[in-house]
C-alpha cells in the first residue's frame, strides 16, 4: 500500500506545470480533521475580476486566473472539464473555488505554487485527513429582482455551515451559495420568503411630488436592502414593491408628507416719498415711531443697513442709510404714520400687489417698464461676413423678491430682496446701437416675524433730474430770437421708496376673495 501511494505523488509531480502569482487563500474547515486550504501569502487571490465564459476549457479558464492575479498554478494531469461562468466584481479566491467545487476538484497551497488536483488525488496525497476537500459542497447561484445581494449576504451568511461560502455580486443581483445540499436547500426557502413574499402597493400622491417622496422612501427600505420604489411623474404616482411590515411604514411615511402645502400670502404697499427740503437726506423711522401711541411702535427697533450696488453714485449712495424693521402695526396705526409722513413729503401710492406663494418658493414683483436694446453680432467666415442682430431686454423700475418659509411655530422667514432702478443715459456702441445705462439700488435680507405681522423696508433712495422747457408757442420756435420767448430749468428731486409687506399664511381651503377681514388688503389712507 505504501509503495501505490509512493507511487502516486511522484506521478502527480511529475505530470504537473506551473504559471507564476503570488498568493491569498483563506481556510475554513468543517471539522477539526479537515485541511487548511492555503494560507495567506498575497493579494493575488483577493483581486476581483469580472468573467463571461461558456463552455470552456477549464485550463484555459485556470491559466486566465493565473494571468489576472499573478498567481504560479500547478494542475495535474487529470484535471480537466469545460466551464460556463458570468461573474462581475469576484475575487479570484471566490472564482476558484467555485471551479473547485463545481467540478470536483482540489487545491494546496505550498511554498507560493497552488496544486490542483482531482478529489481523488487529494485524498491520495492527504489520507490523513480522511475526507475530501470539499467533502459533499454544492454550488447554487440564485438571481435577485427585488432582494439587494448585501442584504441576502448578511441573512444567508448566518446560515451556511462552517465550510460553506456566500458570494455576492452587486453588479448582477446573484449570490453564489457553496454548502451542502441540506443547507442549501434551507436557504433556498429564506430566500423565497425575502424575494416572493414582497408586496406592491401604488400610492396616489395629491399634493406631494412623486420624485421627492421616491428619494425619502429609498433612504428608508435601500437601508433594508429588500424591496424597490419607483416614481410615475405623469401620474404622481409612487409604486412600492416591499414586506409586509416596510409597505405599511411606507405607508405612512406618505401620509404624513402628502400633505397641502401651506401658502403665504403676501400684500404690499409701494410707496414713493417726494422729500421735502428740509428731509432730502431722508426719513428718520425710528423718530417717525417715537411718538405713537402705541408702546410697540415706540420702542420698534430699527436694525440693518441695506448694502448698494456697485456702480451707484455718491447721490443714490444716500440710500446706505436706510433701515428696515418689523412690527405688528394695526391698520390704524398704519393710518396715523401714513398721515405722518404726508406732513414731510409727498406721498404716492404706486402699488398695492398681493401675491399667494407656495412655502419655499420665490415670489417676484415687478413695476416699471422693460427697456430693449439691440446687440449686433458679425460672423466672419473665409469669404463672407454674417450679421444678425438681436433684441434684449432690461428690467427698469421697482422689483421685489420674497421667499417666504414657514415655521411650525406661527412664525414666517422672509428672505427679502427690493430693488430700485432707473435708466440715466445710454451708451452708444461702435456699430451704432444704444445699450441703456441703469442706476440700480438694491437690498437683501432675510428676517424672522410673526404670521400677520407688518415689515417695513425703507431706505431705498435715488435721485430724479428733471428737465423742463417752458415758452410761448409758435414764437418760441422762432430760430435765434425763439430764446427770448422761452426758458429752460432743471431740478432736483430726492424721492424714498417705502414698502410695508404682511404675510399672512394661508391653507389654500378657502378662496382668497373669501377670506376674513384680517387678510384684507390694507385699507386706503
């Protein structure tokens, strides 16, 4: 007997070639008399590597691997089959012994060389351990549709004997399953219950947007690794595939976020103050409220300087001073000021908007005019020139940006954004068209009040040159002696916008026109 075993091991080294790599090979054993498969000597078996073959030689298959990890294999004559794999991202230790397994075959590792072998040679050359390599492993591949391979790894890794092995490709959606039949037999019905025990429901949004409650609900069952959501934008519908337990949570994640949401209603007066004289450096708020009735108005503090635009002149520049404040100013409060303020300038109303916006959501207010403009652009070619004109637009006047957020406490952040501009000139391009200069005024910031509460933006200065000429008609037109009967004068005016803004938050249930009093536009002075 001694002599046939003799007799073996110098066939099998005889009859085997080697491929060069260095080497990684993790060993667990089913039982204490099993052999350590190889010990870690490398990274060569660690590399992940993606493989498509169908019916191949299994030694070309090895001499690939070989070449992949950079690995010396030795195989023994009698190893031989064909090999059909499709495996994305595995580690060569994985691909290994997946071959090994699924065609009775063996390995060892000595001395950085991996021998391989058919079950019957290991067995030959290590009678002591009395069992085959694998003993009685099977390979089953299953392919995922709804069950992320991570999450079926962290079950079926609980499940699979000491020598058994779960491999995942994330790629493909399939996990390679090698144990022995009874174990995999008991994870193929685990599986069953993670993949065809999964429910679909279609929820029907009415205020929500379906794409934004799909990226909310895949932080939620993504983390579970079971189940699948997509979103229908043309219907607003979201479709969740998921256990039993995770739909009803999806559930109510929904019904708590498809909710109406909530608007602000924002009315505004405009207001152009005509300085007189003796106020051209403008209004003095904080004395304006001092004398009020009202304890609120006189302790109001004034806080904030509005920035200016580059660009502006030193005239308009005045506006650095202006101020803003809030306070909850009652309508006849509001009466009294408004009449204050006639008493140092003329006042005009020029607008009175009132605009309803979704909560987080930009609210634009434009009065005044759009100036257009012609750009000329040539294109020069080898033989010929192209030009195309084009016409533009500036806006010129009174704008106002709000972005109103609303708070769960009966609190509205405004992100206020008011702007004054005015054309003072043109400017005349070399290829004839005139490009409108604007003087621009401008402000932004964001402040926190209460729902019904009055803001007050003033500051916003600039000044207006006027041009008047005056005569007798007909006579006027007369060329040289027409200047006898006519005159000229130019003048100076100092004007102040100031606008009183009041959110209001609304539900959108009942129609604006129908609201109570309180939400009424501001009464007129």
């Amino acid at each position: 007997m001694k002599k046939k075993v003799i007799f073996i091991i110098l066939f099998f080294l005889l009859s085997t070639s080697a491929c060069f790599f260095p080497v990684y090979l993790r060993a667990e054993t089913a039982t204490g008399n099993l052999p350590p498969k190889a010990e870690a000597a490398g990274e060569g078996l660690g590399k992940k590597i993606s493989l498509n073959v169908r019916d191949m030689d299994i030694i070309e298959v090895l001499r690939f691997l070989a070449d992949q990890g950079n690995l010396n294999v030795v195989t023994s004559q009698s190893v031989a089959g064909r090999v059909t794999l499709v495996l994305n991202n595995i580690s060569i230790n994985n691909v290994l012994d997946i071959i090994m397994v699924s065609n009775g075959l063996a390995y060892k590792q000595e001395n950085g060389i991996i021998h391989i072998m058919t079950q019957n040679e290991y067995l030959a050359v290590h009678p002591q351990y009395g069992k085959k390599f694998y003993s009685d492993l099977e390979v089953k591949t299953v392919k995922f549709s709804y069950v992320k391979p991570s999450y079926a790894f962290s079950v079926l890794d609980n499940l699979k004997s000491k020598a058994g092995k779960i491999i995942i490709d994330e790629d493909s959606g399939q996990v390679v399953i090698i144990d022995t039949k009874q174990n995999i037999a008991q994870m193929e019905e685990v599986i069953k219950d993670m993949e065809y025990k999964l429910k679909t429901r279609v929820f029907s949004l009415m205020y929500a947007e379906a794409s934004e409650i799909e990226a909310i609900l895949k932080t939620k069952l993504d983390a579970q690794g079971v189940g699948s959501i997509q979103a229908d934008t043309r219907s607003n519908q979201v479709i969740v595939r998921a256990l039993s337990d995770r739909l009803k949570e999806a559930g109510e994640i929904i019904r708590k976020l498809d909710k109406k949401t909530k608007q602000v209603l924002i009315e505004a007066r405009i207001f152009k103050l005509t300085l007189n004289p003796r106020f051209d450096m403008g209004i003095d708020w904080q004395k304006a409220f001092s004398k009020s009735s009202k304890e609120a108005l006189r302790s109001l503090s004034l806080v904030g300087s509005f920035p200016i635009a580059s660009g502006i002149s030193t005239a308009a520049a005045l506006g650095t001073v202006g101020k803003f404040s809030a306070g909850n100013i009652s309508e006849d409060e509001f009466a009294v000021e408004v009449k204050a303020l006639k008493q140092v300038s003329k006042v005009t109303l020029l607008a009175n908007p009132r605009i309803t916006v979704a909560n987080k959501e930009e609210a634009n207010i434009h009065i005044g005019d759009k100036l257009a403009y012609v750009t000329t652009t040539t294109t020069t070619g080898q033989t010929t020139s192209t030009t195309a004109e084009a016409v533009s637009f500036v806006d010129v006047g009174i704008k106002l940006n709000v972005i109103p957020i609303i708070n769960d406490e009966g609190f509205v952040t405004l992100k206020i954004k008011p702007e004054i501009s005015s054309k003072t000139g043109d400017y005349t391009t070399p290829t004839g068209n005139a490009i409108p200069l604007i003087n621009t005024t401008q402000a932004e910031t964001t402040v926190v009040v209460k729902d019904g509460t009055t803001i007050i933006i003033g500051g916003l200065r600039k000044n207006e040159n006027s041009h008047t000429s005056k005569g007798i008609p007909l006579l006027m037109d007369i060329p040289v002696l027409g200047s006898l009967f006519k005159s000229k004068s130019d003048s100076l005016t100092k004007t102040e916008i100031v606008i009183f803004l009041k959110p209001q938050v609304i539900s959108g249930e009942i129609d604006i026109i129908d609201r109570k009093p309180e939400i009424m536009p501001f009464k007129k002075y």
